[in-house]
C-alpha cells in the first residue's frame, strides 16, 4: 500500500474518529473504506469519478 497525505477540516476528522472507535478500526481503515464504498457506489462510466461531498457519520 502506498502512504498519501491530505487535508480534513476538523470536523470530518472528528467524525472519521469517532465511527473509527465505534467500529474498533483505525482511522486509515475507516477513510478507506468510505473512499472503496464512494467509488462503488458512484463510478461513472468509463472510469470517471465525480465527488461532491464525502460525509461519514
């Protein structure tokens, strides 16, 4: 796997935190599996992804 590096506001952190220790996973974990579950669930054809808010409560 390769390490990246981005920014959250403190809020989304706080909520990736808090499901993270509700669900005994890390934070890693957590962002993911919210990232694997968004392009899942909104891949557009050929390959295309667009994102408008990633919410994760």
């Amino acid at each position: 796997m390769r390490v990246i590096t981005f920014k959250l506001t403190e809020d989304v952190l706080e909520a990736v935190d808090r499901y993270a220790i509700r669900h005994g996973m890390s934070r890693s974990e957590v962002i993911r599996l919210a990232l694997i579950k968004l392009i899942d669930t909104s891949a557009q054809p050929h390959g295309e992804l667009k994102v408008k808010k990633l919410v994760v409560k």
